[in-house]
C-alpha cells in the first residue's frame, strides 16, 4: 500500500536513527501491551495479517502522534470490537456487561512458556516454480497494492541482481482476518543506489522482496530504449522510466498500450507530447522533466484521443468529474471505485 503506514519503506523519511543498547520495551507498560496483544491472540479470532492490517486503518495524524506499542493497542481495540470479544462499554467501565457469557481463556499461565518459545513457521511445503536464477538481473515492480506489501517504495522500479531464492512462504490476502494461503517465492536481492533517506550512500542494500502477486519482472518488460530516447525529458533512471506517483505509470502504461494496439504510432505520440510540452513552455509553465511532466504527458494523450476519436473531450471530462465524486465520497484509507461504472 502506499500511505504512512509504509513509513519504514518510504523516500524521505530520513536515515533510521539506532538507538545504541536499545531494551526491548522502553516502559513496563509496553510490556503488558505485547503479552495483553499475544494473550487475545490465542482466542485465534484473526491472524498476523488481520492486526497488521487493523494498524494500517489507524489515520495519518494518529499513526505519526503514536508510539510503536500505542499503535499495537489500538489495533487490538479494534480487533476485540470487531470480533465480539469485549463491548464498548465493558472498555470504558473495565467490567464485564451485565448477564454477558463467562468464558475460560485459552492461555493459561502455565502455558504461557509454551506460547513465547514457540514459533509458527510462514513457510510452506509446495512445489513453486523458481522464475530467476541467482545472478539474474531483475527489477522489482513499480507496483501501488491497495493492502500490505513488503517492497519498499524506495526500491520499487530499480533494478538489481537475484543472489539467492529460499523457499514458499505465506502472504497477506485481502480476507485480513482468515488465514492466508497464498503463496509467493522470497527472492533476494542486491540492488544499488536504494536509500529512504539515509544521506549516506551504500554500495549495495540487501532486501527480501514478497507479495501476494509478482514483485519482479524481466527488464524488458518496457518499450526499448530507441523508443524512449524520442520522448522529450522522460524521467528515467539507468533501468528506464520512473514514477513519483501511481497514477503516473498508470499514464504511462496506457499511451504504451494505445501505441501497441496500433491506434496511433509511437512517432505520433513522441511529437504530440512535444507540442504539448513547448504550448506549457510558452504559457509560462515550463517543466524540469519531474514535477509536472505527467500532468503535460495526460494533456496530450487525451489531445491525442480525442483526434483519433477513441473518446469525445465531453466524456473525458465527465468521467474526471466521476472520479473526483467518488475520491471525495470515499473514507480514508479505502479504493476509490466509481459506483455502477460500465467501463
């Protein structure tokens, strides 16, 4: 996903400050938050992926505000409500409802030792085919899930090297609260010139790189270099374009796609994105190739469109005007989807 909940995985959030002879909780009641969190953990009304992703529901301006275990209890707040292990009520009064149910914890103290040693495994015992060999260059999707992954944005789009596949291990699914069973091969990596914010530079950064879908693809999987070279200012990098943002490779996917279904010719697209980035130049708003590119790339494809009728400039804009709709009409935190779209 893409929020502050990736903190850890985000540019600019700056080098992580280690703190030297950290403790394992800095107060006791951080303590009693991790055993409260374990001990309703073992009624099993819902998985690691399930309190992840409660923690991903917190808001912004909270998540910040929140220490690393504040966040844990307000998680399992939720999951508690959600699941019908405690009412509101009984949170606020810190006592059982009146004629509610009394039940027997499944972890008991004397189980407790057994619980702490031991470790459930992720992995899991199938046959996957291996898509990289060790040495094989690869680069690591530019992808935007809606819910968790473990590829850093940071190392989204970059290319590095395989140097080593383990074995099958278990992703988050979009259930949350069932148990996933999807499968997906850890593959290693070494990629270069990687960093969230660290000013100094590393050779190399090692990161295990996993999803639900497929995080890597074979460098190829863009138009060819000739063909990049014709387009005016493209922000790029030594493994091709980049994006700031979503929306900006979606952008770029669909001219592709249009040029590949043979609806107009690549020739074509490279000159009406010039013309339409000289008219920005001579209205004033000149672009450095980064910050206001794909905004200028969306004008002259939908120029582009319109003249070879593929859409009419009306439907453009109402379909605009759907969209902001339903971004302002949906919560934080959730897909914006247009309600009863046909297309």
């Amino acid at each position: 996903m893409n929020g502050v909940h990736d903190m850890g995985g985000m540019h600019g959030m700056g080098p992580i400050q280690a703190q030297e002879n950290e403790p394992v909780f800095h107060e006791p009641w951080e303590g009693r938050a991790y055993a409260v969190t374990r001990a309703m953990g073992a009624w099993r009304k819902w998985n690691l992926d399930a309190s992840r992703f409660q923690s991903e529901l917190i808001p912004p301006a909270d998540y910040f505000r929140m220490t690393y275990y504040e966040r844990w209890i307000v998680a399992l707040v939720e999951l508690m409500l959600k699941t019908r292990l405690v009412t509101r009520a009984e949170l606020e009064s810190g006592k059982p409802d009146r004629g509610s149910a009394k039940q027997s914890p499944p972890l008991t103290a004397e189980k407790v030792p057994i619980l702490v040693s031991k470790r459930i495994p992720a992995s899991r015992d199938v046959l996957a085919a291996v898509r990289f060999k060790e040495g094989e260059r690869v680069r690591a999707r530019n992808m935007h899930p809606v819910g968790h992954t473990r590829l850093p944005r940071y190392v989204r789009g970059k290319t590095g090297r395989s140097i080593g596949i383990t074995e099958c291990f278990c992703s988050p699914t979009p259930t949350h609260c069932f148990l996933a069973r999807s499968r997906s091969m850890y593959t290693r990596c070494a990629l270069r010139r990687v960093s969230c914010g660290e000013r100094k530079p590393h050779r190399r950064i090692l990161c295990m790189l996993i999803c639900g879908t497929t995080t890597l693809n074979q460098p190829n999987s863009i138009p060819q270099p000739e063909n990049l070279v014709m387009l005016p200012r493209l922000p790029r990098d030594e493994g091709g374009p980049v994006f700031a943002e979503p929306w900006q490779a979606q952008a770029f996917a669909l001219a592709v796609r249009l040029s590949a279904q043979g609806h107009f010719s690549w020739k074509e697209w490279a000159a009406a994105l010039a013309d339409e980035l000289k008219a920005a130049a001579d209205r004033g708003e000149p672009d450095d190739g980064s910050r206001y590119y794909y905004y200028h790339w969306l004008a002259a494809l939908e120029r582009l469109v319109a003249a070879k009728r593929l859409s009419d400039p009306a439907a453009m804009l109402a379909r605009k005007e759907e969209w902001a709709g339903a971004y302002r009409r949906t919560p934080h935190g959730k897909p914006v989807e247009l309600a009863n779209s046909s297309s």
